[in-house]
C-alpha cells in the first residue's frame, strides 16, 4: 500500500463550456430532408425524433 494518494497532486484542465442551442423545427426538418439520401437516412430520424444515447444508436 502507498502512504499517499498521487492523484492528490494532478492538476485539472481548465474546459470552456458551451451554450447548447437545440435546433429549431424547420432546421430539424432540413436536416432529416437532406438526410433521407444518406444510406443511414433511416438512423438520423430515429436519433432526431426519439433521442436515444449514442451507444442506443449503435445498437441498432
């Protein structure tokens, strides 16, 4: 056993957060119009419409 945690000691990195902007309908709707031609076309609409995790996602 170690007298000390060395974690104790490790300096963070600073992170800039982000403001999250959700999309709006018509921009939703863009997205899903353009995607229909992508051959995952079919995987964005699930993610769009229900908004399962990325591991969900790659599930299926």
């Amino acid at each position: 056993m170690i007298a000390a945690n060395p974690a104790l000691g490790v300096r963070l990195p600073v992170i800039d957060a982000h403001e999250f902007e959700p999309w709006t309908p018509e921009q939703v709707g863009a997205f899903l119009d353009r995607a229909a031609q992508h051959r995952l076309g079919a995987l964005f609409e699930i993610a769009v419409l229900t908004g399962p995790r990325r591991a969900e996602l790659l599930a299926l």
